[in-house]
C-alpha cells in the first residue's frame, strides 16, 4: 500500500495548524507565551521544576519557606509571570518567607489554581461537570486516579480500591490502571510471588467494568474500558504478561481492554507483534479485539538515572530520531486494516507531522474508524484537539485526576510531563507560539523528515 509523501504531509499539517489557529482562545495564547517565555530561559524553567517538586517532598512549612526564597535567590524571580506575580515574588524574596505560615498556603493554593487544567479536581461536582462538558463535546476521557506514593501494602490497598469505587461511577467510562498502583514494591526477586496477586486484582478490576456499564450517545450498554499503563523497562515484560494472562480467563473473552507499548523501547516492535498474535487468536475463537496505546515514551530520565547509578546500558533507544522512526514503523503496521481489526490503535501525540502522517495513513490504508483514535494530555494544547475533533477525528484525553489532599503528591506526574514537554527535541517546546516559515517550524519538519 502506498504511503504519505512527504508533501502530503505538510499539506495536512497546515490543515491542522490553521484550525489549531481558529480554535485556539485568548487565555491560551497567554499561556503558550508563558511557556515561550520559560523554555528560552532556561533558569526559569529550573526554578519552576525545583519549587514544585520541593513543594511536594517538604511538608515542614518553615523549611520550604526557606528552601523557596533560597531557589529565588539562586535563579531570579522567572519573567514568564506577570507582572503581579513578579511583584509578589520580590516581596516574598525580600520579607515575605518570615510570614511562612501565611505565605506557604497561599503559595500551595495557587499551584492547584495554576494547574487545575493539566490536573483535575477529583471532587463533585467538579468532576461532573469537567466529564459531562467533555462527554457533550465528543471527547474521550482516560481518567487517570493520582494519590499516594505507593510505598507499602496500605497504600496500594487504597489505590486499588480507588479504581473499583472509579468504575461504579456512572460518568467514568475508561480508566488508567498501573500495576505500582495496585501493587506495592514489585521486583525481579518477587515476580512469582506478586504476579497471582496481581492476577488477581486485574481480573477484579475487568469484572467491575463488565458489572457497571455505561450508556454510550447512542444509548447503549457498553462494558468500561481499563487500560494497563507500561511503567519503568523493569516491569515492562511482566506487564505483558499479567495483560495476556487476565485476558486468557474464559471470563473475559469477549471483554476489550487496552495496554501501553512506548517507542522508546527496543522491545516495543515485539510487544506489538506479541499483541497482534495475541489479538487474532482472541478473536479466532470469537473474543474481542484488544488495544495498544502507543506512546513515545514516559519514563526517560528514571531509565537514564537508574542505568548511570547502576552501570547499566540505558534500555532506551539513544536519540529522538530512532525514538520517532520506531513510533512511525509501529504506527504503519498497526493500521493496516487486517491488523486493526484484531488490535485496535491509540496513538498518543500532540506532534502535527506525526498525527498528520497517522491519519493520511488511515485514508491510504482505509483504516476502519472505529479502530484507531487519536490520544492527548488534558489540559496540554487543548487547540490541537479542538482542531482533530473539528476535522472529524476521534479523540481521547489522558485525565489525571486527584483529590486536594492529595494534591502534593500528584506534583510528581507535574514535574515529569513539564520536564518532557519542554525538553529541546520535544514538539511542545517548539509549538508555542508556533508560526509557518520561522527556525521552529523547519527544524519540526526536519526532524519529522529524518525519522
């Protein structure tokens, strides 16, 4: 079958951008020349990643006073802010972290205000109205429950619980499940000791989503979706295994579920051909078909930082190009049409080369609809999309959700996706504030072009 051109491509990706330009508000606008502002300043950026992340780890008000006023010192108040909050800052800088028992919960109530786009408040009926506007607009929705650091048993007991009260809420239809969160503390030395509990209670987390259907928008019965999130290398084929194992029960032959495959890995090319083989037997005999999200990656600095203490090789591919052309080779198998029958495909990225070259493959391939979406981070670039679901496409978005008493600890996921979204290779660093025939857009399209 033939591909995309290169020119091909670029007409589509104008297509998109100019309907990114048409839906994109004002308040959005200021907020990608916040970020334009932060990834030229590299200090800034520094500052911010460092406040929130101590924000979360030091729950003595006084010390992260000090630890605040001590960074400001260290990087200069960041000039993304405006022009009140830069105010605000001096004056913390100059006296304000004396009157800490006033200062720091100021301070922590304006980072859930700031990002309450990016992480959603947990409580009703905030949740229902952020999953019903959603549900109105045709968009899907893959809540994601962030708590507790699982550290222990009780922890993990909370979390696993959390995902069954999830499932009975008749709102939430499709949910993210990682195997740290149900379980606490898995490693190499106890994979035959965790591995029947965690068949346990993946299976009773798919019986609950058979149990408590949704109405879909047709007024159908449909069973909720559960998706197995792919976590550190070191999980990563034990992951795969608990997928197959808990849909090998008889049980849950003609339930759908779906698994994370991230690019990043050399493995993925065989993951994917492990699912796919999985797939058509399962529906051989009948069953449903399963789904892989496909991800660029998710874990990158862990896998680097882990690899360095430990003097191992990095599992991950070495460099942005091979990341994206291994993303694009699964990409195209997977949507051919006597693949995507079996394993349906979500492809996660807000990058405009690589969903246009995605969704022209689908009209080469005459990819099925019903079989391939489009998947994005709530809160992050919300005009691309506005502008996917404009021109037709079907669109999920990751939602990580969390109860205010638990804010803190949810700063982490934060800090993770401000890293990756401002590295130098990623797309999100040069779309702000993104315009045709500039340095950004060239160096995109050649990126694109190289993988």
């Amino acid at each position: 079958m033939n591909k995309p051109t290169i020119k091909e491509v670029e007409d589509w990706v104008m297509t998109l951008y100019n309907t990114c330009e048409e839906t994109i508000t004002d308040a959005e606008r200021k907020e990608q020349h916040k970020y334009a502002t932060m990834v030229q300043r590299p200090n800034d950026k520094k500052f911010l990643v460092k406040m929130l992340d101590e924000s979360s780890q030091i729950r003595d008000d006084k010390k992260l006073a000090k630890r605040i006023k001590v960074l400001i010192d260290q990087y200069g108040v960041p000039e993304f802010l405006n022009k009140r909050d830069t105010f605000l800052f001096k004056v913390y800088q100059a006296f304000g972290h004396y009157f800490y028992p006033i200062a720091i919960p100021i301070i922590k109530k304006r980072l859930r205000s700031d990002t309450s786009r990016v992480i959603i408040d947990a409580a009703r009926p905030h949740l229902t109205k952020h999953l019903a506007t959603r549900f109105d607009q045709k968009i899907g929705q893959n809540v994601n429950l962030l708590g507790e650091v699982v550290l222990g048993d009780e922890e993990a007991d909370k979390r696993y619980y959390s995902y069954l009260e999830a499932l009975k809420e008749p709102d939430i239809n499709y949910i993210s499940v990682k195997i740290s969160g149900i379980y606490a503390q898995t490693h190499a030395l106890n994979y035959e000791e965790s591995f029947p509990e965690l068949v346990r209670r993946m299976s009773e987390l798919y019986q609950a989503a058979i149990d408590n259907p949704y109405i879909d928008e047709t007024g159908k019965k449909r069973a909720k979706f559960i998706n197995l999130d792919m976590e550190e290398y070191k999980d990563a084929h034990l992951t795969m295994r608990l997928f197959k194992e808990v849909l090998s029960k008889p049980e849950f032959l003609h339930y759908s579920a779906g698994i994370v495959v991230q690019s990043y890995l050399p493995d993925a090319w065989g993951f994917q051909s492990e699912l796919l083989e999985f797939a058509k037997e399962r529906c051989e005999r009948g069953g449903a078909p399963i789904k892989m999200r496909i991800v660029k990656g998710c874990n990158l600095d862990m896998e680097t930082v882990v690899a360095s203490l430990r003097g191992w090789e990095n599992p991950v591919r070495p460099n942005k190009t091979e990341v994206d052309a291994n993303y694009l080779k699964i990409i195209e198998r997977g949507l051919l049409p006597e693949n995507s029958k079996y394993l349906h495909i979500g492809m996660a990225s807000h990058n405009l080369y690589t969903i246009s070259y995605a969704y022209l493959l689908t009209q080469k391939y005459g990819t099925p609809k019903d079989t391939f979406c489009f998947e994005m981070l709530e809160g992050m670039a919300d005009q691309v999309w506005r502008a996917q679901s404009k021109l037709g496409n079907h669109v999920i978005l990751y939602t990580p959700v969390v109860k205010d008493e638990h804010f803190l600890n949810a700063v982490s996921y934060l800090v993770r996706r401000m890293d990756e979204n401002t590295a130098p290779d990623n797309f999100l660093t040069h779309s702000f504030n993104l315009k045709p025939d500039t340095e950004a857009w060239a160096f995109l399209k050649k990126q694109f072009e190289d993988a």
